[in-house]
C-alpha cells in the first residue's frame, strides 16, 4: 500500500460517501445506490467497516463485514476505487479486517467472475461451493 493511503476501523462512514466508492470502484451495478433507504441501512448496520482515504482524505476503499466475531464472516463489500486498484488496498482492507473479526473467524466473499482472479492476491482462497438467492430489484422476482 502506498504512504498517502491510511487505513483505519469503524469511520463514520456517510451513505452518499459509500454510494461514491462503490461507484468509483465499479460495484455499483451490482448493488441498490438509487435506494437510499437500504443504503443507509446497509452502512449502519455493518459489523465491521474498514476504511482506506488518499493523501486528500477521500474515501478510496472500503470493507464492509456481517459476522460474529467467532466463526464466519461475510465481505458484503469490499470495494477500492478504480484510480487506486494494484497498490495492495485490498490486500490492507482485507487483513484489517481479518485482525478486527478475529483470526479464528473464516471470511467469505461473493466474487463477481471478472474480479475473481483479484482476490488470491490479496490472501483469499477460491471456494467452488456456493448457495443463493441472486439479488433483485424489489418486485421483480415473482413468488419471493
């Protein structure tokens, strides 16, 4: 990670800051930025929110975690602005949070495909494994 990147715990992350990252770094399509509602719901009721700002202060990465603090955990988000991807953020995001969970909990991930090959680098293992229910726009999925 480079000297002007600092990293920091439980920032008081503001939703219109987050829907920027999320936007600068490409999630967005992928998550509700135009519900403001869920959004703000989603950065107050995080278990873990670790942060990485530039040399100006601007938010440039973010983990956002759902865990227990003693078995699993789930990276909701982990998202690092376009501009700053390649500099070990991730890698930063990633052990901080990892330290702040607990060693002993096991973090998970949901990968989109193109950003997949990002992630071992930054210390996550490839599971082959996984159940769900595909997120949708509310009212759009009949019989849910």
């Amino acid at each position: 990670m480079t000297a002007a990147v600092t990293c920091g715990p439980e920032k008081n992350l503001h939703p219109a800051e987050f829907v920027d990252v999320l936007e600068r770094s490409g999630l967005a399509a992928r998550r509700p930025v135009g519900e403001d509602q869920r959004i703000r719901a989603m950065v107050e009721n995080a278990d873990i929110v670790v942060y990485a700002c530039g040399s100006a202060g601007r938010l440039i990465g973010v983990s956002r975690t759902l865990t227990g603090f003693a078995y699993c955990g789930n990276f909701s988000v982990l998202a690092i602005d376009a501009d700053h991807q390649g500099r070990g953020i991730r890698r930063e995001l990633t052990q901080r949070t990892h330290e702040v969970a607990g060693r002993g909990s096991n973090l998970v991930l949901l990968s989109a495909l193109a950003s997949a090959v990002l992630y071992p680098r930054a210390g996550l293992d490839k599971l082959y494994t996984s159940l769900g229910l595909p997120w949708a726009a509310p009212g759009t999925r009949e019989g849910l």
